[in-house]
C-alpha cells in the first residue's frame, strides 16, 4: 500500500523534474537565440 503510492509520487515528481528542465532549457535557448540575433544586428547593421 504504501510502497505503490510512493511509486506513485516518485513517477509524479521524475515528470514534473523533466517537464521543469525543458521548460528552463527552452528559457535560456530563447534568450541565447535573442542575444544571438542582436549580435548579428550589431555586425552587419
């Protein structure tokens, strides 16, 4: 009984650890991508 609901909560939290990570990865790919194309403005503007 009580292994199944730790079971549980740990599969629930492995996907909210995963789904945090990707959200995090996305934020700092967007920010490299901006920073990437103001350099590129800065370059050949």
């Amino acid at each position: 009984m009580m292994i199944e609901r730790l079971k549980r909560l740990t599969l629930k939290l492995f996907i909210w650890g995963i789904g945090l990570l990707l959200l995090v990865g996305a934020v700092i790919a967007s920010v490299y991508i901006v920073l990437f194309l103001l350099e590129v403005q800065l370059l050949f503007g």
